[in-house]
C-alpha cells in the first residue's frame, strides 16, 4: 500500500483512524518511564486481557520492561485495510512487540474476542506451550458489548443513572462547550446488560480456566481494575449502571480470592485505578469535563499520574513478586489515593460548581484535554513528523 499521510478524524469522543509512529513513540515513551525506574524483577510470566491501549497496555508494558516478563496479550483491535489505518491499539501492539524483540522478551498477542470460549482456549494453548503457569493475570477489558459465550445473547452496556433521571454537567467534546446532559434511569435490563458485560463473570471465567488447567503458578495473583471516583460523578459513574457492574466485579473478586488462596496460595484483587484520558473514559457524561480539571490541579500539585505511573506502581508496589499489597477496609488496593486527596477534591468541586462556559478556560484545562485524547491515537506526540507520508500497513508478528 502506498505511503500515507494521516490526519485525525475525531468525532466527540471518537477518532476512527490512528497514526503509526505517533503510536509507536507513545509506546517507546512508556518503556522509557518504566526503564528509568530501574530493573524490579526478573523471570515473570503474564497475561494481560486487554493488553493494547490504556491500562492493560500500560501494565504489560510495566511487566515486561520492569520485571523482564514473557507476556501474552489479548486485545480486540482493527488492523489497517481498504485504506484505511489500523486502530491505535493494533499500532501500540506492534510497537510493543518491535520492543520486545529489540529487548529480548518474548510476547506474544491474540487479536480477537476476549469474551469468547474460543479466544480462550487459544490463549491458554500459547500459555501452556510458551509460558507454563502465569504468575499475574492482569484483567483490563473495556467493551460496549459483549456476546455470552453459553447463552449467544449479544449484552450491551448502556452508562445511565439507577432508579432516577439526573442532570449532569458535563463537556460538548464537538463545541468545547459546557452542557448539561438530562439523563433517564436505566431499566432493569439495561442494568442486566451492564453487568452482564463489564461485571465480574467474564473475569472469573478467565481465571478459573487457567486454575483448571494447573495454569496459574503458586503465589499467582489475578488483578482486575475498577474506580470509585468523587461525589461529583457517582450519580453516573459509581451509583449509575457502571457502578452496578464494578460492585459485581468486586463481589466476584472477593468470591476468587477464597478459590485462588485455597488452591495456589494466591490472590483474586481489583485495584481502585486513578481517572485517567482513554477511549473508554471519554464515552462517560462528565469524566472529560472531570479529568479537564483533574490533569491541571493534580499536575499543580506534583500529583499526576498517567497509566504507566499508575501500572508501575500497581506491579512495583502491590503485585509484583515478593510484594505484599496494601488493602484498604474493603480488601482493594487504592491506586486513586492521590486523586482522591482531600486538597485535590476540595478544589475540583469548587471548580465544579463554578464552572460556565465563560471561566471554562480559566477553571479546566480543555485543549489540554483534547490534545491528550488525540495522543492516544498518535496525534500530536513530539518527535513524529506530521507532514511526512508513513507506512500505514504494519503487522502483528
Ligand atoms: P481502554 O479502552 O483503553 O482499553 C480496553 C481494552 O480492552 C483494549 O485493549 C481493547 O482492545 C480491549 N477489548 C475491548 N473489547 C474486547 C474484546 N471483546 N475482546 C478482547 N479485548 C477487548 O480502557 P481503559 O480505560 O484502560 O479501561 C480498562 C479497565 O480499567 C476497565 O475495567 C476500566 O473500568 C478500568 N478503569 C479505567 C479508568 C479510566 O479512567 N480510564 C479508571 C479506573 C479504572
């Protein structure tokens, strides 16, 4: 295919196409950030469930290039055709194995449905013949729908309030404006439908087969990540439809913690993640507005983090071997402690309440906002050359 140049095609909080060095230079960042804090461990096998963008991307790249992990990782990504580009996530991939190599690490990636029996079984026959036992199951799916491996009902998540309508205040990503957004409550199935997808039942399916199989090593932990977040977003976030399915997320954490302590003297966790610019954040009412105050006041602080910090911290500190990780009352571990500082909430909920479309620029950082959502399409990065044609047809090994 001939070279392209490639520009960004962004509607609101979608952006249909991606470009290659600018993904390929956010990955090489990642690894640098990882590197520079030094070598943590040696000889890890891992397996990342959506292991190509945002935190399951920045985790395996933590794994690999912190603690030397082999690591496998299943994603649900678009490879580039009809002239078209390939999706970001596809684009990070490839650069996360030209890395790899370069390094000496073995990786392999699975490209398909992460729900499904078949993805499964495949995923665990690569486990089996490259890795043996995992040591860390990292869990990060993001999906607006998912197709019941048993029943072959397709669920699909809605992010509505429960049991009434709210009125949320949030960011026109197409005008740059400040909106309000009159949402309806959801209905019980819509509720069933959230859960069924981004609830826990998929995550205990991937670690009870791997445990079936005798594929989860003595110690192993599985990680699942979830997030609470302020008063200012529970009516949609954790009191919403969402909210529902990352109580059930956690409930049948708790539920595979017993199963693995009894069986491999290991660990089931969900870590409380920090707010963070991903493509799957940016769908939710009022989070691009949030994280456009969060980024300037937690940076003002010397507070911010980005997945990779965040992921570092997660394997350096929590779950990595050796580690013991710090819970707190409910057996979660706290990766928002910074975000939710009382100092930090203090001020973005009187930047909340303040905020119009007159002090906008004043009170929430929105450029800053957009120029982030664009970086993870490969927009914007430094170092990438825009005006160049480049290669858009880049391969998976
Ligand atoms: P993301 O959109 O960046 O990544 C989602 C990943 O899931 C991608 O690798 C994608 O390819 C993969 N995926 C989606 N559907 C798939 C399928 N059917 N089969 C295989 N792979 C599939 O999402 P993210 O924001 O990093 O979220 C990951 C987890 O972290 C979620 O549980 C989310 O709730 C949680 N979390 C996110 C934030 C945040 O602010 N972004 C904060 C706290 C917790």
């Amino acid at each position: 295919m001939p070279l392209q140049t490639v520009e960004p095609r962004i509607r609101g909080f979608i952006c249909t196409n991606a470009h290659p060095d600018g993904c390929r230079e956010n990955l090489r960042s990642q690894v640098r950030v990882t590197a520079s804090l030094g070598a943590a461990g040696d000889g890890l096998n891992v397996l990342v469930v959506g292991a190509s963008t945002g935190y399951g991307l920045a985790a395996r790249i933590a794994a690999a290039f912190g603690f030397g992990a082999k690591t496998v990782g299943v994603f649900f990504e678009r490879p580039s055709g009809d002239g078209r580009t390939a999706s970001a996530g596809y684009y990070n991939s490839v650069a996360f194995h030209e890395a790899a190599s370069q390094n000496g690490l073995y990786a392999s990636s699975l490209n398909g449905d992460a729900f499904s029996d078949d993805l499964k079984r495949q995923t665990l026959g690569i486990v089996k013949r490259d890795l043996g036992p995992v040591d860390l199951l990292i869990y990060s799916l993001a999906s607006p729908r998912r197709t019941h491996p048993t029943t072959g009902v397709v669920h699909t998540s809605v992010l509505k309030p429960v049991g009434a309508s709210e009125r949320i205040k949030s960011l026109d990503l197409n005008s740059g404006e400040v909106t309000f957004v009159e949402m309806p409550p959801a209905t019980q199935s819509e509720i069933d439908d959230t859960v069924a997808v981004m609830g826990g039942e998929d995550f205990g399916l991937w670690t009870r087969a791997l445990l079936d199989e005798g594929l989860l090593a003595q110690g192993a932990r599985a990680v699942a990540f979830s997030y609470t977040g302020p008063e200012l977003t529970q009516g949609i976030y954790r009191r919403g439809t969402i909210g529902r399915a990352k109580e059930h997320l956690e409930a049948t954490t708790r539920d595979l913690n017993d199963q693995l302590r009894r069986s491999v003297g290991g660990q089931a966790l969900v870590s409380v993640n920090k707010a963070v610019v991903t493509q799957a954040s940016a769908a939710i009412p009022a989070v691009p507005l949030y994280l456009s105050m969060l980024y300037p006041v937690m940076r003002d602080r010397a507070a911010h983090e980005d997945p990779i910090e965040q992921m570092n911290r997660l394997l350096r500190d929590h779950v990595g071997p050796g580690r013991d990780a710090t819970l707190d009352d409910d057996g979660r571990i706290r990766l928002d402690d910074r975000e939710m500082r009382v100092d930090i909430q203090e001020e973005i909920a009187r930047r909340w309440v303040e905020v119009t479309n007159e002090n906008l620029g004043r009170l929430a950082d929105v450029d800053g906002y957009r120029s982030e959502f664009r970086r993870l399409f490969g927009f914007e990065v430094d170092g990438v050359d825009y005006g160049a044609a480049t290669e858009v047809d880049r391969y998976l090994p």
